[in-house]
C-alpha cells in the first residue's frame, strides 16, 4: 500500500532517557529508564513503535561514606578576661554520608584555651604569721604579727590589699617590773573666783599614767597649781575729788557752820574696785561776821602763881593756870574760854620739895 507522507506514518522511538535512581538506598534494588514514541510519532493510520516504552534493571547501592568539610572561624572567647574557651564547627558535608556510607568520624565541635587579656587581680592578705617574742622581759609589753599580700598577690592592674600588714597587742612577760608613777595631763583650769580683777585659778593632775606599783616610785613634783589671772576687766578702785568750795557760814554773826562736798568719781569704782575711804561732806565750824556784828574778844592772861608740889620729900609735880580774859566788850558770840587763841587753860611741871628728906 502506498503510504502518503503525513497521513500514514509510523512511530518510531527517541532516545532511552537516563536511568532513575535505585529503588533502594542500601543494597539490591531495580532502576527503569523510559523512552517515547515521539520521533517521530505516528500519525492516524501510522504503526505505533514496536517494542517497550520502558526498560528495567537490578542496581546495586554500596552508598557514600560521608566526610568532614573545612572547620568554621573560632567563636569569641568566654572570658573578656583571663582563661577561657573558644569552639568551632564543622560540617560531614565533603560528602554528606548517603545510603550505607559512614558517617563522619570524629567530633563535629573543637574547643581551647584562649586568654585575651589579662583580668586585674586584687591582692587577698594571706594567713597570719605567729606572734613574736614579748618586747620586755618583765611587766606588759608588746607583741608582733605580720602577713603577706600574697593569696593572691595584686597584679599591674589590681588593687592592693586592704588594712595593715602587720598587727600589735600588749603581752605579759609574766614578771612584774617596778613601775615609776608618772603624771597625767592637767585638768582645765578652774573657773575665775572673780567676776573682774585679779583672781586665783587651780588645776590638778592625778599620778596615773601610770600609777607606781608597790616597788615603784612615786611622781616627783605636786598634784596641784594655782596662778593669778586677769579674770574681765581690771579692778578700779575709787578716788575722791577734790573738795568743792566752802558754803556760807550758817551764822552771819557769831559761831556758825559752814559746810563743803566732794565726790567718789576720780575715778569712779567698778564692780570690783573699793569704794572711797572717808566722808563725802565736811563740816567746820565758822564765825560769821557783819558791820555791826561787835563779839566779844578774848585772849589768855598771865599764868598764875605755881600751886604747891605734889610731894612733901623728893620730887613731885605742881600746877598753875591761867585766864581767858576779855579784852574787849561785846556781844556773847558763843566763844566762851575756847574763844583765846591755842593754848592750855593749865600747865603741870616737876618740883623737888626737900631734896634732904633722905
């Protein structure tokens, strides 16, 4: 029969395309591959194209043992400062282990030591050492201790360690030694007596530091003193003025009186200074006299005859007197015998009556 092109042709077959995987991932399996009547296809009253459109066959999977790929970067370190660690991954993908491979052997992290930096450590005092010996050999003394900064020490940047390296306590050498008293300090002085002026103030001292034990002698010296201080302003005694002037006298004619003041102000005393001595007003007896104010004048007369002695053998005394007589008439002003001028009225002398009365 006479085939016409395009209306009775056969199929024919394209290539096998590639086989499919194993059905199995580890051991014996099957695998097909296929191919299709496309090359080129029948057509309506074409041949279809002999034989299978797909071929299968046993496979056999032995798998892909698997192996490490390259380590990742190093993490930071744990410790910003001092010892640490860092790790680092990897991956079993240099192939990744497939059907009845192996898988990687090994671990997959990695880790060590890093030290970036150096940490600051602060010193810690270590473990007292023993007491030293007693510093004396009888009575109360002292004792040492010390101890290092050493657990641990400070580095450069760390801070020392706090307090005192050493340590001192008083200790007993278990024999008494023979203690000299010593003086304390002096109290305050004591408070002025006196408001101003001078005054006395005291202080005391105890024989304490220390006292003398039994075989000890005592503190030399005393356990008080007293001064003179200058306690507020200074005593001012007081100071007449002089005398004022004379007042009238009281009488115009005759005895009188007559008067005249003075005052405690040259100076004036303070609060602590003594008052003036004496009186303030003085008072005087006066004859007051006018134009016709005529007195009676007076004056002594002549001493009498001497009376006779007092004794009669040996001596003796005897007296004689005299008068104020008035000279001058006049009014009775009140002088009276005091009017004669300064004398005595009577004079008393010794006398020797019979000097042979032996």
């Amino acid at each position: 029969m006479l085939q016409l092109k395009g209306k009775y042709l056969d199929g024919n077959w394209s290539e096998w395309q590639s086989w499919s995987a194993c059905s199995v991932s580890c051991g014996s399996g099957r695998r097909t591959r296929i191919r299709k009547c496309d090359d080129p296809p029948r057509t309506s009253c074409g041949k279809p194209c002999p034989g299978d459109a797909e071929q299968a066959e046993f496979c056999y999977n032995a798998g892909t043992d698997g192996n490490w790929g390259q380590w990742g970067a190093w993490s930071a370190c744990s410790m910003s400062c001092g010892p640490g660690e860092r790790t680092r991954r990897r991956v079993c993908d240099s192939p990744a282990p497939d059907g009845c491979g192996f898988p990687c052997m090994g671990p997959d992290r990695d880790k060590e030591l890093c030290n970036d930096k150096e940490c600051c450590v602060d010193g810690n005092w270590g473990f007292w050492q023993s007491w030293s010996s007693c510093s004396v050999t009888c009575g109360r003394g002292e004792r040492q201790r010390e101890r290092l900064c050493d657990n641990p020490p400070a580095n450069y940047c760390g801070r020392s360690c706090q307090g005192r390296s050493n340590d001192v306590e008083s200790c007993d050498s278990g024999r008494d030694c023979c203690v000299d008293g010593n003086w304390g300090a002096w109290t305050a002085w004591s408070d002025c007596t006196a408001t101003c002026g001078e005054s006395l103030r005291r202080r005391t001292r105890e024989c304490n530091n220390p006292s003398p034990n039994e075989c000890g002698r005592p503190c030399p010296g005393e356990d008080a003193e007293v001064k003179t201080d200058q306690c507020g302003p200074p005593t001012i005694d007081g100071n007449w003025s002089p005398w004022g002037s004379w007042s009238p006298c009281s009488e115009t004619c005759g005895v009188g009186s007559r008067t005249r003041a003075r005052r405690c102000r040259n100076p004036p005393p303070n609060a602590c200074g003594r008052r003036c001595s004496g009186v303030s007003d003085d008072l005087q007896t006066c004859i007051g006299s006018s134009d016709n104010c005529e007195c009676e004048l007076r004056e002594w007369a002549a001493w009498g005859p001497w009376g006779s002695c007092s004794e009669t053998c040996g001596y003796g005394v005897r007296e004689r007197s005299r008068e104020c007589a008035v000279m001058k008439e006049g009014r009775d002003c009140g002088f009276g015998q005091g009017s004669c001028k300064e004398g005595p009225s009577t004079e008393v002398g010794q006398c020797l009556d019979s000097p042979d009365c032996y």
